[in-house]
C-alpha cells in the first residue's frame, strides 16, 4: 500500500489542473493537482484520499482504481499497474469484467452506432442507449439473463431474426469462440456454470463436441423492431487484448434504410411508439 500512495502522489503531482477543468486562479497555486480536486473528479471523499496516499487503506476496490484511474488521466498500463499494487491481479480463475479507459473513450465516440461491450463468456457488461432503443433495454432482464449464448441456445436473441444459414455460422462461431476462452480461464466457476446450463441444449452438445477453436468476429443481424420494422445491420467485434473483453458495433448494411432508421431510434430512445399489449 506504501507503492500505492507513492504513485497515486507521483500521478496527482505531474497532472496539470488546467487540464481537468480546474483554473490557476489568482493568489498563484501549487502546479498540481490538490487532493481536493483528484476527490472530487474520482467521487471519493478527500478523507479517503488522504488514507490511500498514506498507505492506510488495506485495499481500494476496483471501482475505486478505475475512478482513481479516470481522474488522474492514466494509461491504460498505469491503469492496469495501480489495480495490481491494490491487490486486484489479472487472475486465470477470473474472467476480467473491468472495462478500461481506452475503452470507455472510444465508446464516447460512437454514440451514433449501437454498441455494446460483453466479456470473454459473452455476457453483456455496457451498452449504450442506442443499443437499447434498438434491441430492447437490456435492464427488464435479470443480469443472470444477460448472456448472447443462453439468447441463443437456451432462449431467443432479443428482435433478432436469422435464416437457417445464419444461425448456423452465428452458433459454430459462437461456441468455438467459447472454447478458446475455456483454455485461457480454465477455473472460472462462472465458466463452468455457464456451461452446465448449456448443455442442456442439444444443439449446443452437438457443436461443443467438435472442439472448434476460433473467434467470433462480425455477423449480420435483422432487428425486428416493434416501431419502426426490420433494420439491416453488420455487427463487427473489437477484443481487447489484455482482458479478451468484445467491443461489438452495429452498422447499418449498405443500401438499406437502417441508417435513417437508427437516427430516429436515436431521437426517440426506448420509448414505445406502438401501443402495449
């Protein structure tokens, strides 16, 4: 804890307030950032600020890092260095959850496309509102239900309808993608679950016992929307490379009417237009 005082007091030191947002003012002030304002922008307390910068905190939470990390403008190397020093280790028994800043930006960036970011078991951590206005807002289901294998061998993929060739591609690339992460995080007790449920799909048997190994890279999705009727997508697949994390963006297919479709999803949101049944 004593290495993680002194790197939080090294990263406050070098960064500049004028950069955050805080102005130099007048009498003239210290060059760095004040504890106050680091408090601030991570939405801690400057009393908690001080117990970490003094090594008297046994161990910050994630959360906490991540917040630490956003204000203080670190990379994502310092970033991944300061939840090591807080005891939050990459671990093999522990599929990374934690979306990193990187990340974050490039999400800010593409506001105009739906989007979403699921972890190495394809289980939905973020979307953005588009996402929800075009698939349905992920918040009515049960986060336990918030996973693209069980949609789609155990229940149904949300608006989304394939042909028979489709679903094929979409579920042979699906479950060898899940083989390859079975190898990098082979004591995952959420993996294991994961797959006790999924065995009790048939289809799902039929391909796992191929033992294909690959990744899911892009699909095309026809979203059934209640409001405004089929929207032809692409959906392209981002990972990250230290935490296998799957940024998946949705476009719309050239020479349909989906783009003009998601711009009015856009404006209206997940507000129903259709009466409710």
């Amino acid at each position: 804890m004593d290495q993680l005082g002194a790197a939080l007091r090294a990263w406050r030191d070098r960064l500049d307030p004028v950069t955050v947002g805080f102005a130099h003012g007048s009498p003239p002030r210290v060059p760095n950032l004040r504890r106050a304002e680091l408090a601030m922008l991570a939405g801690i307390s400057v009393e908690y600020v001080v117990r970490l910068e003094q090594g008297r905190v046994a161990t910050p939470s994630a959360q906490v890092c991540s917040a630490l990390a956003r204000a203080l403008h670190l990379s994502d190397d310092e970033h991944a260095h300061l939840l090591r020093m807080a005891g939050h280790a990459a671990d093999p028994s522990r599929v990374p959850r934690l979306i990193p800043g990187s990340l974050c930006r490039i999400v800010e960036q593409l506001a105009g496309s739906p989007l979403a970011i699921y972890d190495a078991t394809w289980q939905l951590l973020h979307w953005n509102p588009l996402f929800a206005a075009t698939f349905g807002d992920p918040t009515v289901r049960s986060v336990g239900d918030r996973n693209v294998l069980v949609w789609q061998f155990l229940g149904e993929l949300p608006r989304v309808r394939q042909t028979a060739a489709e679903r094929v591609a979409f579920e042979e690339s699906l479950v060898a993608d899940l083989r390859a992460t079975t190898s990098r995080y082979p004591d995952v007790p959420d993996l294991a679950a994961l797959l006790s449920s999924l065995n009790l799909s048939p289809r799902f048997c039929e391909l796992w016992s191929r033992r294909a190994v690959g990744g899911h890279q892009s699909a095309h999705k026809l979203v059934q929307h209640p409001d405004v009727g089929d929207i032809a997508l692409n959906s392209d697949i981002l990972n990250t490379q230290d935490t296998n994390l799957r940024l998946v963006v949705y476009t719309a297919q050239p020479g349909t009417d989906a783009g003009d479709k998601l711009e009015f999803l856009a404006a209206i949101g997940v507000q129903r237009m259709s009466p409710q049944g």
